[in-house]
DNA sequence: GAAAAGTACTATGTATGGCCAAGTACTAAG
DNA sequence: CTTAGTACTTGGCCATACATAGTACTTTTC
C-alpha cells in the first residue's frame, strides 16, 4: 500500500475513458495517444495501451485500418464505432458523477463534536475498552 | 467491456481515498462509512469495505479501538495515524492533478482536419490501405 | 430459556486492468 | 549486413473490488 500503488489504482477506468476521447477526435495510431497523454501528465506504457486497444476493438467500440508509415512498420488508425461513441458518452457520466461523489465526501470538514444527527442508529455509548 | 465494469474500475483506488479522508474527520466505525459513502451515491458493499479497512491498518495508515455496543458485538473506531494524514495528503495532490489531467485530454474538441504541429514525427502519409 | 432477527466483523475465491519484460516485424542509416 | 528506430504483440504478475459464506455477539420474541 504504498502511494505508487494506489495511483496506479486511480486510474484503473479512466485511462479507458481518455483513450476513447482521444480517438472520437480523429484517426490516431498508438503513438499519438501516448504523446496526447504524456502531455497531459498521465503516463501510459505500450504494455498498458495495446492490451486496452485491443479490448476496445473486441467489445466493438472502436475500429482501425492499417496505414502504411514511410517510417518503419505500418500504423493501425484507430476509429470511433456508433456503439463506442454511445460507450463514451455513458463514461462522461459516470466520470462527472464519480467527481461529484468524491468532492461531496472531501469537501467536508472535520466533524470533532457535532455529527450529522443519526435517526435510526443512535451511536451514544461511551463505554470503551482498549 | 460493459459499462458497469468501467465504472467499477474508475473508482478503484478512490474508494481508498474517500475512506480515508471520512475517517481523517473523526472516529468511525464501518458502518458509518458505508452511510457516507452511500449518501454520496458511491455504493460499497461490506466485502469491498472491511478488507481495505485491513489493509490500511496493516499499512499503518489507521488505527482502531475497539468499542461496546449497545445493540450487537462490539465495533472497531477507527482513526487516522500521522503516516496516514500524510498518506492523505498525497492522495489528495494525486486526486487533483488525475481530474485536472483528464479534464485537459476531455476538455478538447474534435480535431477533424487541423491538428496539432507535430515536431518531431510527420505524419504525412497518405497511403492507405484496407 | 431457546429460536429468530439484527448487527459487526472475517475469510475465500474470482475477475479485471495496469504494468513489466521479452519478443516480432518492418524500415532506414551506417 | 549490422544497428537503430518504430510499431505492435504476448505472457505473466499484482492489487483491488466484489460475491458469497461464515463467525460472533446482542436483543427480541415466543
């Protein structure tokens, strides 16, 4: 449970959703997103793209024709499908609805004494052991 | 690839966040947090609460007493150690820098026909096929 | 007082995604 | 031909969220 860790888990999700962005924006290949997502400061190796690219294209969401690069092997260029584009639109969503969540719980301040009163469990006792 | 699954995924790691900033506010027991957290619209299941519970002790992040209750076995209050406050605060600053990060990839519009200069890389070809 | 219901915590197994690392394949430069 | 650069592929590892079942304690009900 070290920080490292749990930024990794952070952006389980999300990196799904940017790639998705990315690609509604026009035809890109791998290596324009990876420079798109650099640059935003979120760091994405191959290992980790071409796995998630390939998820997208089996579940439909997204397409690619290969493009012959005068620059070593050809490219695959990827592209929105109809459902993916539905797809995207659902995780914006979810994506707004998570930030919302999460500022509502990290908004708050602390709360030594008064707690928001409770009606059905009254925590009250103060009987404590160790 | 369902969406239900994506949105599982997004908030793995903020779950981790959430819980401890609820108890940087005060002692909490688990049930609790789970009211919290559901008034949040963030639904957590006892399966997915209690073990991360563990590993934040284990972790040294938090601690707990444990304290009789009036109706039922006794509950665990837990609080935050000063390795956890710090452990916070970076997740915090990682929290921040992740919306921020998304919002510049997602904030964009469409691209269709000028892009970015690219410097380095030309992508200039036009031969395509399939 | 025994059975049932409610509360709180524990334990096991599964699925998924991000990542490391190694490997394949094509092109251009020396 | 060898080397370097680029693009894509694959296999295995790990951590988290979750479903599910189980334990333990208390109160309620008969």
């Amino acid at each position: 449970m070290n920080l490292e860790n749990t930024q990794v888990q952070m952006r389980k999700g999300i990196l799904e959703y940017c790639i998705l962005h990315i690609i509604s924006r026009g035809e890109v290949y791998a290596s324009d997103m990876i420079d798109e997502l650099t640059s935003a400061k979120i760091m994405v190796v191959e290992g980790t793209l071409y796995p998630l690219l390939t998820r997208l294209k089996n579940a439909g969401l997204v397409e690619y024709k290969w493009v012959e690069s005068k620059s070593g092997p050809p490219r695959k260029y990827y592209t929105l499908t109809g459902e993916g584009r539905d797809f995207l639109s659902n995780l914006e969503t979810t994506w707004d609805e998570l930030i919302r969540s999460t500022r509502e719980i990290t908004g708050k301040q602390k709360n030594s004494t008064k707690r928001k009163p409770k009606t059905t469990k009254a925590v009250t006792e103060k009987n404590k052991n160790l």
